[in-house]
C-alpha cells in the first residue's frame, strides 16, 4: 500500500515539470536585436498550487511548492539575411509535493537538473538582419518569425526510482510568431505545437514500460505598452490542449489536456547593460495537469561582440 501511495503522488511530480514548459508565457519572443547581441538571464521561478489529474488516479488534494533557478543564454545571428537568435536554459529545480493517496498523507521532496532547452529563432518578414548602426534608425511596424525549441532529455531521470525531474524523452516546438507595433503598442500572437518522442523506460510494476503523448497545440497572445524605452508592462494569456499519454500500448483518454493561463509581466531597465523583468500568471482552467501561481524575476545582463 505504501509503495503504491508513493507511486500514485510520483505522478505528480512528472505533471510538474512538464508544466514548466507547457505553460510558458512569454510577451516580445519575436523581437528583434541588432546582430552580435549578447545576454546571460539569471531567472528565479516560484510555482504553488494544485494537481488535477481528472479521476486517473486515486489522489485528492494534491499540492506542490516549488523553486526553479534557471540559466540561460542568448546571442543573435545573421541568418541568410534575416534576423535571428538563439537561446539555451538550464534549469534547476526545488520541490515540495503532497496529497491523499487511498486515504493516506503523504509528502515528497526532490531536488535536480530539469530537462535542457534551446530555442532558435528566425525572422520571416520585417526584421533583416542589421548591424547596431542600422538597427538604431529601425521602426518596427509588422513581424512574422518562425521558432522551434528543443528539450533535451538531460534532466534527473532514473527508471528505477519512482520520481524525477526529468521526462526522459525529447520534445519539439514549432511555432509561427506574428508582432505588430502601434506607435506604444504591441500585439503579439503565437501558434504551435509541442512533439514529443517515445519515453523507453516509464516507471511501472513489475518493469519500465515505454510511454507516448500525443501533441499538445499552443496558443498565446501579449498585448504590451512601452512606458519609455525598454521600459514596457504586457498582459499575457494562453491556451493548451492534447497530450494523450499511451503507457505500453493502453492509451488513457483522461489524461487528455485543456488549459489555460493569465498573467502580466513587466520589463524594468537599469543602466545601459541591464534589465529586470518581473511576471505572475496564474490558472484560469486547468483540464489535467497543475493548476500553479507563477512568480519569476529574471535580471539580464547585454552586450554586444565584436563582428568576425
């Protein structure tokens, strides 16, 4: 009984760090930067809220509380012309997770690596590629961008062991961004689609059996004011669903998601080379998966290299 307790709120913990991903919100993704521009972003995350896993288990109340550092880095390009950039995370993570499994408390702590992701980005119209000398005299007016981020299986992951960070599988991004100005005004819009791959080894009895999850379709919008230069406040909202989960062969119709997510965000200068940015999002529904608060408070630091 206790060992199936812990195997049930183990579950828990995998919905947790594929939320991380799920449910970004991320205001400008598709700005553009002059050439040979360079950051490092130091991010703290806070998640706290609940679990609905819809009757797939017999969990009630479940709960989790948790930090997640992250290091990330990001550099734009010349990419036959157009503007471009790409950018790596590493995440690390805290976490604290309770429920009543079978009429049973009970509590989980982990800490470890998150899976790894990169993101690459290009513009398709409206943003060429341009050195900080032209970039200066450039208006934005309407942006279309293609992106596609990557997670890599590097996170804390062991089959053995009922619960971990990592999803043990590779995930895929496509999306098409679009970005329009108005004077201080900002519309953005975003469409894609997450691609996941065959986990070999998902935990179960007597052995690891392999699981598969069907593709979850995104959809974000940003409205953003620019206060003064690089000083700008957004409204963000999204919206999910997909991700039927297959576990050796038997496929679970109750694991299918829908979700959606509200927040703000705030983007703050300090000097010429840095910059703080401040979101909160929070649940409006949640169809499976963690229904979380999100705080995060990002400080970059920019520069510009010297061209080759």
């Amino acid at each position: 009984m206790r060992r199936r307790s812990v195997l049930l709120l183990s579950s828990l913990v995998a919905l947790s760090s594929a939320a991380i991903h799920a449910q970004d919100l991320s205001p400008r993704a598709y700005v553009i930067t002059p050439i040979h521009s360079n950051a490092v972003i130091l991010t703290w995350a806070y998640f706290d809220g609940g679990v609905d896993f819809n009757g797939t288990v017999p969990i009630s109340g479940a709960t989790g509380t948790y930090n997640v550092p992250i290091f990330s880095l990001y550099h734009t390009l010349n990419f036959f012309g157009r503007s471009a950039n790409l950018t790596a995370s590493l995440p690390y993570a805290v976490g604290n997770f309770t429920g009543t499994v079978m009429g049973q408390q009970q509590a989980i702590y982990r800490s470890g690596l998150l899976d790894t992701s990169i993101r690459f980005s290009v513009n398709l119209r409206g943003g060429p590629a341009m050195t900080p000398q032209v970039f200066s005299k450039w208006k934005q007016k309407t942006l279309i961008g293609l992106s596609v981020k990557i997670i890599a299986p590097t996170g804390q992951y062991d089959p053995t062991k009922l619960v971990n960070w990592g999803i043990n599988r590779w995930a895929f991004k496509p999306e098409l961004g679009y970005s329009k100005r108005w004077n201080h005004w900002v519309l953005d819009g975003y469409g894609g689609a997450w691609f996941y791959t065959t986990n070999p080894a998902s935990f179960d009895q007597p052995t690891p059996k392999p699981q598969t999850e069907a593709p979850i379709g995104s959809l974000e919008g940003h409205l953003s004011y620019d206060l003064k230069p690089r000083y700008w406040v957004s409204l963000d909202g999204n919206f999910w669903f997909g991700g039927v989960t297959t576990l050796n062969g038997i496929q679970n119709l109750q694991t299918k998601q829908t979700g959606s997510r509200i927040g703000g965000t705030a983007s703050v200068p300090i000097g010429k080379h840095q910059s703080i940015k401040i979101n909160y999002s929070n649940g409006t529904y949640i169809r499976f998966g963690g229904n979380y608060q999100n705080v995060s408070l990002a400080w970059q630091y920019s520069w510009l290299g010297k061209p080759n």
